[in-house]
C-alpha cells in the first residue's frame, strides 16, 4: 500500500509542490487534497485582469478536476481542514471527512488582513483574494457606483483599476504619500499617480481611515481627521497576513508565520509547508518566484531526491495594469556607501533608478521602459562586477557590452 499524502490547500503553492513531486515519481503516494474554494486550482496573482473584464475565471484555471482524477488525485474542494492531529496522523474536514497521512504539506496561504475599524462588517465591504471577491466586487459594479480602495499597493491599485474598467468612480485611499512604498521610490510613485490619474482614478493620500458608516449597508468612510468620502463599496487591500491558526492549533512552531528549514520541513519531520503560510529565516513570502522554489525544492524531498536546498534570492515586482509598464527588485532604496544611478525623460514618461553597493548592483526601480527589468534582475542575482560597464549600465546590456 501506497503511503498517504495529504495536502491542505489547493492554492497555487500546494499544486505546483504536487506537479513537481508528480514529475519526480507519479507512483510514490496516494494523494489528497484539500481546498477551501469550491473550484480546481486557478491562478491567483490573475484576479487583476478577471476584475478589469480582460479574462474569464475559465482563463485563470491552473487545474481542473479533470485534472486531479487524470492523476490519481482526491480532491475535497469547498472543504476545508478544521483539525490536524499529529498523533494519530489524521487530518478531518469540516465535513466530518478524516484522512490519515504519512506525509503532510500545509499550503493554507494567507489571509487578508481587514482593518478592525467600526463598520468593517457592514455589507459592501470586502476584500481582493479570491474568485467569490471578484464576483462580489463585479456585483456591486454593475448595482453601485462610488468605490473605494483601502489601500496603495500592488493589490489596491489592480483592484482600482478593474473597478475603474467596470465603469465605477474609484477613490484609492493610502496611509503613506507614496504609492506602491513596498516597491518603489518616490519619484516613480509620483509618475504612476499621475498616469492612474489621468484614467480617472482619484486618490486620498496620508488618510487614516477610522470608521466606515452605514446603517444597512456601507455609505461612507470616514477618517481620522473627521472628513468622510461617500462609498458603495469598499475594498480592502492593507495587506495580508499568514494563514497559521491551523498548524498553531495542531502545535506546529510557527512565529509570524510557519517555521520551516532550509528542506520545507516544519519541526515535525512528517509536516512540510510551502508558500505564503511559510517563514524561512525570518522571511516571508508573497510572491510566485521564492514560491516556484520552494514548490520545487519541497517536492524533492517529499520524493526521497533531498539533495536540494531552499535558498531565498530577490525577486521582481511587476504592475498588472495595461498599459502601464513598472518593474522593481532587490534594494532599491539603498543606504549609507550606496549611489544611485539615475535616468529620467519626463516627456516619453520613463524614469530608472539602478542602486550600486560597490561594483555590484543590489537594486532597480524601472518605470515606462521595463524591457531591460530581467537584465538587472539576473546582475542582481549573480552578484555580478559592474564596475567596467558602470557608465552604460542605465542604456541595457546592448551598450553594455
């Protein structure tokens, strides 16, 4: 008899672990999977364009079920784990459906992290992580009119976006004056607010929202500072959290997020996790890159092949708004013994900041011309000298050479 691999979470990161361990050995378990989502596997990281009406939720599918069977796959989709006993070995389902396991992987995500201001339950109010988000935020397109969008990152200005392509009065609403602050330097930040601008988006910048009002449903928010905005829909995108009750509650080591070795292993040797429910050396994790690896290195292991090792590398940021071209990676704000190269042509909208430490590049913000964005990323990630093509680096790998 086969042994049992049972896997909690039917996201992005738990599939391609299971991908990746299916082309190691298609053999070697029994598999079952677990998801909180009534669907296949699809890609998250393409809500954006599903929302902006550019794809179909068909068009985002990563997995179907025709897939898990064509596998050997169990799948219990819009059925999540609700206890894990490591003792006896069995995880049970909130349908009452128990599993035994030999090997366990926790791929449970994270959570969106809504702010607790009062209002924050009314109808009207949701968040940006998944299908049934989507499909609530293109109700209340096609019923509402005025949105706001809590929030100036990634996420925020993607929701933004699609709801402004949906035909709402979108108002972005961001506590920091720069938008993108994970990402980008001020002066890009000031380029891309002028760009969504002139679409049509409005935003509130340095605003503490302190409560949204509503009696039945949400009508307005309101901050710390006594002003208010009308809304009939409110998105929430201030970031996101680890999804760890479950491996807490089953006593998995977990600090901001799941502890996990250089292999994915948890500090139960029978437990692995991968993805945004992971913390490896202190780090967390959002996006698909540092993902793809550890999907990759986990499923050696879980194949018996354990001669690879996690090791964490920078990883680009992209803006998925058509029409808008912003690319970011590594450190591009810099420090004490750093220096900045910098290019800017305000009239074709281009604007890039290359960020030195010594003769090797540890950060870029690129802004209307991305083309080189990989370029700089595989520099960054090699360590490389650039010390003999310092004068050229801003030009591309052409004049560079």
């Amino acid at each position: 008899m086969k042994p049992s691999l049972v896997v909690i979470g039917n996201g992005m990161a738990g599939m391609r672990t299971v991908e990746e361990l299916l082309a190691l050995d298609r053999e070697m378990y029994d598999i079952t999977v677990f998801g909180a989502e009534p669907h296949g596997n699809y890609n998250r990281i393409l809500l954006s364009p599903v929302l902006a009406g550019e794809k179909s939720v068909d068009d985002i599918m990563l997995n179907t079920r025709a897939w898990y069977e064509e596998n050997g796959i169990t799948l219990h989709a819009g059925d999540p784990v609700v206890h894990i006993d490591r003792q006896r070995r069995i995880v049970r389902a909130q349908s009452g459906h128990a599993v035994r396991y030999d090997r366990l992987l926790l791929a449970t995500g994270s959570k969106p992290f809504i702010l607790p201001v009062p209002g924050h339950e009314l109808p009207g109010v949701v968040a940006f992580r998944d299908i049934a988000d989507v499909a609530n935020m293109l109700q209340a397109a096609r019923d509402h009119q005025r949105a706001v969008v809590i929030g100036g990152g990634l996420l925020g200005l993607e929701a933004a976006n699609g709801l402004l392509k949906q035909g709402m009065d979108v108002t972005v609403v961001h506590s920091s004056d720069v938008l993108m602050n994970q990402q980008l330097d001020k002066p890009a930040a000031q380029m891309l607010r002028r760009a969504l601008e002139a679409r049509g988006l409005r935003f509130l910048m340095n605003a503490q929202t302190a409560a949204i009002a509503g009696p039945d449903r949400v009508t307005a928010v309101r901050f710390q500072d006594g002003s208010e905005i009308a809304a009939d829909l409110v998105v929430m995108t201030a970031g996101v959290r680890p999804n760890i009750a479950l491996a807490q509650a089953a006593g998995l080591h977990a600090e901001r997020a799941i502890v996990v070795d250089d292999t994915l292993q948890t500090y139960d040797p029978r437990v692995y996790a991968v993805g945004e429910c992971v913390q490896h050396r202190r780090a967390t994790f959002g996006l698909v890159a540092p993902i793809w690896e550890q999907a990759k290195v986990c499923a050696a292991h879980l194949a018996g092949a354990g001669h690879r090792r996690y090791v964490q590398q920078a990883s680009p940021t992209r803006l998925k708004v058509t029409g808008i071209e912003l690319y970011s990676v590594g450190d591009f704000i810099g420090g004490e013994g750093t220096e900045d190269l910098v290019l800017r042509d305000a009239r074709r909208g281009v604007y890039k900041r290359l960020v030195l430490d010594g003769p090797r590049l540890i950060g870029a913000v690129l802004y209307g011309d991305v083309q080189d964005g990989p370029w700089y990323f595989d520099l960054i990630g090699r360590g490389a000298d650039v010390g003999a093509m310092r004068h050229q680096l801003l030009f591309g790998p052409k004049l560079a050479a």
